[in-house]
C-alpha cells in the first residue's frame, strides 16, 4: 500500500467473506484529506462492499478500517459523525415528503434546525427539486430518488463523502452537476470516494483511482502513475503556428503526421515523456518555428481499466 | 432533541398518518358500533331473559382479539418493508443508537393502537350512556382494567412484531411466525388469569407482560445491531 500524506481514510488487509466465499482480500489504501478517490472495477469486483464497510454498514470482516483516526466500528459515533453517504439505491419511509425526509436525516446527523431551514431549500433549488419539495419521496422517478439520496449526504457538510454509483441514474445535466459539487467540495476540503461504471466521468473528477478486481485491489494510483506503471505509451501531439522547413522532430523515431501543420510523437515504454517536450520545443523555437500547442494525451481510463481487468491473469 | 425522541416523533407521526391507523381509529369503531346497533341484542347473549351485552363489553372483545395481532403485524410488516427497501442505511450510518430505530417502531405501533383502543371502548360507553345505561364507579373501573389488560396485550404484541420483524427476511415469514408462535406467546402473561390459581393474577399477568416486553425488545436491539445490510 502507498502511504499518502495527512491520510483521512485508512484502510489496511480489509478482507470480507461471504458463506465462505471471499469478497474482498487483503484490500490496502489510503485517502488522503480532500482527494478525489474514484473506486472502479468490474460487476462484483467488491466496490460496494468496500463502501459499506467504511459507511459501517457491514461489521463481520477483517482488517483496520479508520477516518479521521476512528475505527469505523470502535469509535462508530466519531466516524459517522464525519461521514456523508450514499448507497447504491436511496431508499425513504413511503410516508415521507421530500422535504420531511431531509429534514429528519439532518436533524439525525446533527445539523441545527435554522441551518436545515437555510441549507434544504438551497440544495433542493441546486438539484432542480424546488417543486418536489412537498411530494411524497415514492413518488418520485429513479434519477430524482437519487438526487434526494444526494442532498441527504451532503446535508451535514461531511468531511467524507462516500458516494457508491452517485452518478447511475442522473441525466447528463444532472451528473455535470454531480461533478460540479464534487470539483467544489474538495475545492472546501472535502474528501471523496466514489464507486462508478461511468469511467469517463471518474476521469473528470478523480485525483486517483483504485481498480478492484476480483475482490482485490488491482492497483491505485493518478493516471499518469497508473499508465506509467503499466508501460502503456504516452502520445504527444503538437501542432505548429508557424512551420520550419525542414520540421526538426519530423524524422524522429515514433513520428506520425497528423495533419499540415500536426504530428503525433509516440514514446514508448519507459520513454521521458517530458523531457521529449522539451527537447521538440527548443529544437522548433531554434529553427525558427512557432508553437500553437503541445501536450501529452495519455490513455483514458477506459484503456487502462481494460488492460488492468482484461489483461491475462488479471484476476488472480 | 435525542435522536431516540427525533426517531419516536417521526414514526408517531409516519404511523398517525397511515391509512391502517385511519381504518383503527376511525372506521373500526364505526363499523363495530354500527354491527352492534344492528344484530338484536337477544341475538348476541341471552335471549330476552338472559344478559345484555353492553357496546362497551362489546368493543371490548372486538379490541381484544384485534389489538394483539394488528399491532405485531403492522410493526413487523414496516420494519421488513424498509428493510428490503434499504431505508435502514441511511439512518444506521448517522451518529444514533441503531436499537433506537426499532424501539421507535415499538412505541409508535404501541401508543397509536392503544389509541385505538381507547376510542373504541369510549365510543362503546357513550353509546351504553345514549341507551340509558347509568355508568357507574365498578363499570368505569372495570373499563379500566380492560384498557389496562388491552394495553399489556398490545405491547406484547407489539415486541412479538418488532422479534420477527427483525428477524425474518420477507413479510410471508413474519406474518406466518406471528401467527402460529405470536399468538402463543402472547398468551403466556394469562395463564395465571386462566388457572385462576394466584391472587392478584390481573396484576401478575401485567408484570409478565412487561418484563416479556422488555426482553423482547432487548434481544430485538441486541440483533438490530448486529444486522448487516
């Protein structure tokens, strides 16, 4: 496991079994104090028990898991007092009005009655759910449940928000949103987890992510580390403002043109990525050229999930 | 506010407002009362020499053999419904005392069918009072007595619905455990009545139905604990 500085989340050998059957295995992290940690991994991979265990909604399994130093069953009151959550499908009292349900987790959770007065309506408002303020929750479609589902977990203002599949079930207007809120809460320090299938979103939003398969975890890490520790190729695109004759890079090794004034570098495996940049922008500037853009365009996650899930051997 | 009281409040106010208790408090009563008007008093006991049964002592039996079994069914069918429904989770991972969800339950269910009650035996006694009937110190103290047994009743009843509420998987389970091992149980705080062997039995029998209670509900918190979800 990496150890990261000012860690909020801890979890060390977490193995679960279920009827003998093992969920999780040895599973090791650390979050650090407003990261981004985006938990993905196949069906059944052991995200959403992971998630509960931290929410302390499973109590039978081995291993430490601590927030903000507290055991998430020892010290139960102190870590859940730190915790918002979400669970893959919200579910509310057939009586309740949206508003009444709100009203009553925050009260739980121990948010003062003038503050959900002021902070209900503001998220209901940001949600688009002003109007079904006084609708029962049951009434409610799918995406709309988990909006409320949403609003219950940010309510208290955690200092962890553990969001399992937050983004299933919202339209695209309402997953930008989620994706917003997530940018501005660890923009206030918020720390983050969250579990999706929806990777190009997890890439939006997440500083690091953990793969999971098979009950353990594939690996961790920000993109760059993930696609450097795979030995995946980095690509470099570059596209000049004014052209050099001859183009100093042109004949270089990993070469593509891409269009009249665009080219594609690949560097291999092990490749200095930057270190290229640099050498392509002097060797440019010193033959007289002029740069519009340069940059890496690493692989995506989905890339990168494939080869970590579907590679040979992956599982095991 | 405690969030066992928060919890209390809540489910008085999610149980007053369910169409069950709307049928307990209001439309019970008025279908018993209106039966009782209409089947000829000879009918029901005595015949023209014998005793009258009063709408009192009528509601009473009603109560009696309806109280016990709504109140475990209705405490059990909610705590299983939101169990499947995954309610639970996101009331155990704030920071209150899981146990307190299902005493909550338990109080709710107790109170508004003992409302029910009250109702129905009051209903029962104005209309003794619009026939005629003088209510006197024994009727009202013997009233009492009935509420106070419905009342032990109830709460047994009650903490039988919350066990297997807790325990059993699906609302078919529970119904059945209700209805074949509830209704036993339930039974248990009369046998000193029925063997009529004690004094004070009306008493012993109310002391056995609160301790059962108790432990009921103590070994229903202990398992509500313990729950995973």
């Amino acid at each position: 496991m990496r150890s990261v500085a000012d860690p909020l989340v801890r979890v060390v050998g977490l193995t679960k079994q279920y009827y003998g059957q093992s969920v999780l295995a040895n599973v090791s992290f650390e979050i650090a104090r407003g990261e981004v940690f985006g938990y993905i991994g196949p069906n059944g991979a052991g995200k959403t028990t992971t998630l509960k265990i931290l929410a302390g909604l499973i109590r039978k399994f081995d291993g430490e898991v601590t927030v903000a130093g507290a055991h998430v069953l020892k010290d139960r009151a102190k870590a859940h007092a730190l915790i918002g959550y979400l669970p893959q499908s919200a579910g509310f009292q057939n009586w309740r009005t949206v508003e009444s349900a709100l009203d009553t987790l925050g009260e739980l959770s121990g948010v003062p009655a003038d503050l959900r007065k002021r902070r209900i309506p503001e998220l209901l408002e940001r949600f688009g759910l002003s109007a079904a303020r006084t609708k029962k929750v049951k009434e409610l479609s799918g995406g709309m449940t988990q909006k409320v589902g949403l609003i219950q977990a940010l309510l208290h203002e955690p200092e962890l928000l553990v969001l399992d599949e937050p983004l299933e079930g919202l339209d695209p207007p309402g997953r930008r949103l989620l994706k917003d809120i997530i940018r501005e809460r660890r923009h206030a320090g918020t720390t983050v987890l969250f579990s999706s299938h929806i990777l190009s979103d997890v890439e939006d939003v997440a500083d690091r992510v953990g793969i999971l398969n098979a009950g353990k975890l594939a690996t961790s890490g920000s993109l760059r580390e993930l696609t450097a520790s795979f030995g995946l190729p980095v690509e470099i695109d570059v596209e000049l403002a004014v052209v050099p004759d001859p183009v100093p890079f042109a004949s270089d090794r990993g070469v593509t043109v891409r269009g009249p004034n665009q080219w594609r570098v690949t560097v291999p495996d092990g490749g200095d990525a930057d270190a290229l940049i640099h050498s392509m922008i002097e060797r440019t500037l010193a033959a007289g050229g002029k740069i519009r853009r340069i940059g890496t365009a690493e692989p995506d996650l989905d890339e990168l999930f494939a080869q970590y899930i579907l590679r040979p051997g992956a599982a095991a | 506010m405690s969030p066992t009281r928060i919890l209390i409040r809540d489910e008085l106010m999610g149980f007053a407002k369910s169409k069950v208790m709307l049928v307990m408090w209001v439309l019970l009563p008025l279908i018993a009362i209106a039966g009782y008007l209409v089947i000829p008093t000879d009918a029901i006991l005595g015949g023209d020499t014998g005793p009258k049964l009063s709408a009192t002592a009528f509601m009473g039996f009603l109560m009696s053999s309806l109280a016990g079994t709504v109140s475990a069914l209705m405490v059990a069918v909610d705590i299983i419904s939101e169990k499947n429904r995954k309610v639970y989770e996101l009331f155990v991972i704030r920071p209150i005392r899981p146990d307190a969800i299902i005493w909550a339950k338990f109080v709710a269910v107790f109170t508004c069918v003992t409302i029910a009650c009250v109702v129905s035996l009051t209903l029962g006694m104005t209309i003794d009072r619009i026939r005629g009937t003088q209510i006197t110190g024994d009727m009202l103290y013997d009233a009492g007595k009935v509420v106070l047994a419905l009342i032990g009743v109830i709460a047994l009843s009650a903490g039988v619905g919350v066990l297997f509420g807790v325990l059993a998987k699906t609302i078919l389970v529970a119904v059945i455990l209700i209805l074949y091992v509830g209704q036993n149980l339930a039974i248990i705080p009369m046998i000193p009545m029925y063997l009529g062997l004690l004094p004070r039995a009306f008493w012993i029998a109310m002391v056995i139905s609160a301790v059962l209670t108790a432990l009921l509900l103590w070994g229903s918190g202990r398992l509500f604990r313990r729950t995973e979800y």
